[in-house]
C-alpha cells in the first residue's frame, strides 16, 4: 500500500463526480473539463503562497540595482558573493526561493494526477478514466505511446496542440523572468520544461500542466498589479 493510495482514491471520485455531473453540458470533454476545474480548486487552494511569491519577487525586483552591484564587486569571488547576496536578502527579509512556493506545493497535486491516469485499478475496481479521451488522444497515454500510429495521426495532434499551447504559456512567462546573474539563464528556459515533461506523462496530467501554468501567468500579472498598487 502507497501513502498516496487515499488521495488517489479520493481525487479519483472527485473527477468522476465532476465529470458525471458536467456530462449534459460538456460531452465527451467532461473528464477534460473536472480535470481543469480540479486544477482551479487546488490553485485556490494555493493563492496565499502566490501572494506571497508576488511580494517576495516585487521585493527582488526593487533590490535588483544593490544585487547587480554585488555581482559586479565579488564577480571573482563567488562564495563571497553568495554570502552577501544571503547578507541582502536576509536584511529585508525576503528570500530568493518566494517564488518557487506555488510550484513545490502543487507537486503532491501533480503527483496525484499522474498516479490517477497511470493506475489500471484504483481501490481495488478497474480505472475507467483510461477509457476516456481528449479528442482522438486517451488522456491515460503520453505522447511518446501515440508515436507507432505516425507523427501525424489525430491522437499526435492532440499532443503537438497541447505542446503548442505549452511553448507559447513558456514563451510569455520567460519573458517576464526578473532574475540576474548566472542563474538568469537557467530562469527563462525553465518554464519550457513543461513542454519536455508533458511530452512523457499522461495526456491528463499534461492538462494539468497547461491549466497551472495558465493560472500562474494571469496570476503573476494580477497580483503583480496589486501589489505594485498598492506600495
């Protein structure tokens, strides 16, 4: 037995509820659409943390000017530089991982939706949300598995869709990244990284993966707004 066989379990009756209830409405996409809505709850969920990560990145995008200075001064001495880069952060009481809040903890989340479409049997009856799709694509099946059937086939295009969908989310959040240094980089191709990864889990937990990080881009432009406001 799994420690995470209960919140699979329970995630499991929560989107077949959802979907069996948005059915009338929603055809076929019904399974599509209670995932989404279980990715909105577990956001809402999480809003205080993205309050909090806006704050701490507003906080570092003022002290932007003294960080340029440090990396400028101990260029050539970078434990003297991480030194009093964790001196700055520690004066004003901010933290340079605020950010990265709302992502750690929706991993668990994540997690559970991976498990959701990967198991072939969920306390102990048959899975039956691997019979449902996305179009021509089972959201139970990555897109590496559609492959044998062409790079062109309907289940494929659903995947090249949602990857597309995926690069342009990247593509407006790297643009956006405040970070300096070595790690500047590395900050703006990490939003890319969903594409790479929805191309390997299950076409559900790739919806997952398209709606948070939808959800933060509007929700780094909202907060983002307020906060600025009312400083």
């Amino acid at each position: 037995m799994s420690l995470l066989d209960a919140p699979v379990s329970a995630a499991y009756g929560l989107v077949t509820t959802l979907a069996d209830a948005l059915s009338p409405i929603t055809g076929d996409l019904a399974t599509v659409a209670a995932i989404i809505i279980f990715t909105a709850a577990v956001r809402l969920i999480l809003l205080p943390l993205a309050v909090a990560a806006a704050r701490g990145e507003r906080t570092r995008t003022r002290l932007m000017p003294q960080l340029q200075a440090l990396h400028k001064k101990h260029a050539k001495s970078p434990q003297r530089l991480q030194r009093e880069t964790a001196a700055l952060y520690e004066k004003e009481g901010a933290t340079p991982l605020a950010g990265c809040l709302p992502m750690f903890a929706q991993a668990p989340f994540f997690y559970v939706m991976y498990r959701l479409f990967v198991s072939g049997t969920i306390a102990g009856h048959q899975n039956i949300l691997l019979t449902h799709t996305l179009l021509a694509a089972p959201l139970g099946q990555n897109w590496m598995s559609v492959l044998g059937a062409g790079f062109f086939s309907p289940a494929s295009l659903v995947f090249l869709g949602l990857f597309v969908l995926l690069a342009a989310i990247a593509w407006w959040s790297s643009r956006r990244v405040t970070a300096e240094g070595p790690m500047a980089n590395v900050a703006k191709l990490l939003p890319f990284g969903t594409v790479v990864m929805a191309a390997f889990v299950p076409l559900a937990a790739g919806v997952y993966l398209l709606t948070t990080t939808a959800w933060t881009a509007v929700e780094r432009a909202t907060l983002h707004r307020r906060i600025v406001a009312a400083q």
